[in-house]
C-alpha cells in the first residue's frame, strides 16, 4: 500500500509539471524567429530606405524578422511605437530619432525591459539609455562643406537650411559655422528650420530669396533639402547661387554635370550604417561587448572626383 501511495505521488507530480509545461507555452509561447523592430524619423527619404534594406539583409540571414515602422516626423508617433515594441517585447529595437531629447522617456522603458537598443544615423541625448550608436562623422560632413566652399569662392552670404531637433543634422551646421566662424568674407544672412523634407526646403527658399537676395551660398543639412534649394533656384532664375548638400544621393550626383548650382554633397555610407548596426544588433545578444559609438568617415563629392564614387548609387 505504501509503495501503491509513493506511485500515485509521483504521478499526479508529473502530471502537474506537465500541465505546467503546457500553460506556459500556451501563455508564453516560444518564437522561432527573433523579432526586432525599427523606427525612422521617415521613410519618405531613400537614405533611411537603404539604411534598413541594410538592416533587413543581416536580420534576414539569421533566419530573424525586421517590422519597419514610419512615424511621418511625428516624435509622439515615434514613441507609441516604441511603447508598443516593448509592449510585444521584441528582441531589439532600433531607433531613428525624431528629437534628440523627446525620446527619452520610451528609451528608458525598452531599457529597463531589457531590450536592446541600437540608434542609427542620428544620437540621442542620453548615450546611456542605449547601447550602440552608429553614425556618420556629421559634424566633419559640415566643415568639408565648408572648406570646399572657400576654396571655391572668396567670400559668400549664405542661407542656411536646419532641423535642429535631429542632433546629426545639427552637427552638419554647427561643423560648417565653427569653420567660417571668424572670417568676415562669409555670413549667415539667413535661415529655416525645414526637416530635411524638399517639399519644404523649397518654398522656405523662395521666401529667403526674397527676404536676403543677396544670398549666393545655401548649405542645406542635408540632399532633399538642397534639392528644395535647386528647385526654388530655378523657380526664381537664381542662376548665381551655390547649393551644398550632405547624403551623397544619386538624385544629387547626377545634378553635377549640368546643374550649376549643385556645388557638392558630403557622402555618408547609408549602406556601412545599416549594415554595422544590424551586425552590432547579434554582437549585443551573443554577449559580446559592442563599441558605444560607431563613427563613420564621410567625403566630399562634387563635379571634380565624381568619377571616384558610384555616381548611381550610394556609398
């Protein structure tokens, strides 16, 4: 009888354990895949396309998958999705940031969930909240904007069109200021806040011109909105202007052979970021110590060395 009692015993055990065993996996079932999410500032630029095909193509080839999310330059947009990726817990998330500051709280919450964080193109201003960032050397992307044009002109009053809220295209204008600063053959004589988007670079131009006609320099933060500055040129027959850029977008290069305006772009590497960050992504969930920080190199590109460069594609 007692032997019948210790039997019993342990198979109502196993049978606990087992029913257990099943109840976890039915609330917590396991995944086959790794699930990582991606939120850009927007998709309605071709950089941030390539940055996350790059992306795409690493998580891809661990078998993994990449939900790609476009909050349209909505920072509160940006930080319901990433609310919601930590909601579904996803395996790691990488960020784009709107606001380099207005992330914050939603970074803080992905980390104590223990999610790991990557940001690309753009830092955010809590370094500490993640842990890799990966970007092109921006502010250098500004000086060589600026030297080329004092090599190319002896003096200049220059536009300058911004989006101040994205810390790497403030660091475009801040390289580019710190280099003229001091020498009185070039000044600001006027500027816009324009988010990188052409549709908006365009009538802020025009108005400018209007405004400041003795303009003959805009440096744009970056190529859509140098762009805008071409297309408002040719609108008012602006032929005396120098327009400098920062991407290194094929739409731009192939402006340098007719457009006189187009006076250079500061290629970055759309492709090395996405890449880097995808890989430092599986560095970080193997255990593996990742750099805080991923500088990448830029260079200048005009008329003069673009046979050197993919002069239709990126870098």
């Amino acid at each position: 009888m007692h032997r019948k009692n210790i039997v019993w015993k342990i198979i109502i055990a196993v049978n606990i354990v087992l029913i257990y065993c099943i109840y976890l996996q039915y609330m917590m079932p396991s995944r086959e895949h790794r699930i990582f999410g991606v939120t850009y500032m927007t998709m309605n630029n071709p950089f941030y396309k390539i940055i996350n095909n790059e992306i795409l193509k690493v998580v891809e080839q661990h078998g993994d998958i990449l939900v790609t999310l476009d909050p349209a330059l909505d920072i509160e947009k940006q930080n319901e999705q990433i609310y919601d990726m930590v909601e579904k817990n996803v395996d790691g998330i990488f960020v784009n940031p709107i606001d380099f500051k207005e992330n914050t709280p939603a970074l803080q919450a992905a980390k104590d969930a223990g999610i790991p964080i990557i940001v690309i193109d753009s830092p955010v201003q809590d370094s500490e909240l993640v842990n890799c960032t990966v970007v092109s050397d921006n502010y250098d992307a500004g000086v060589q904007c600026a030297r080329e044009m004092m090599k190319r002109v002896p003096s200049a009053n220059i536009i300058l069109l911004k989006h101040t809220t994205a810390q790497s295209a403030k660091e475009r204008i801040d390289g580019f200021c710190a280099a003229i600063a001091g020498n009185n053959n070039y000044k600001i004589v006027n500027e816009s806040e324009c988010e990188g988007q052409l549709e908006k670079a365009m009538p802020a131009v025009q108005r400018m011109l209007g405004e400041t006609p003795q303009a003959n320099v805009i440096m744009a933060l970056n190529d859509p909105s140098a762009l805008g500055a071409i297309a408002a040129l040719e609108e008012k027959q602006r032929y005396d202007v120098l327009v400098y850029g920062v991407d290194g977008t094929p739409d731009m290069k192939s402006l340098f052979a007719y457009n006189q305006a187009a006076a250079g772009t500061v290629a970055q590497s759309p492709i090395s970021i996405g890449r880097i960050a995808g890989e430092k992504m599986y560095e970080i969930l193997a255990g593996k110590n990742v750099e805080k920080e991923v500088i990448i190199p830029v260079s200048f590109i005009n008329k003069d060395n673009l046979s050197e460069y993919d002069e239709k594609g990126w870098q």
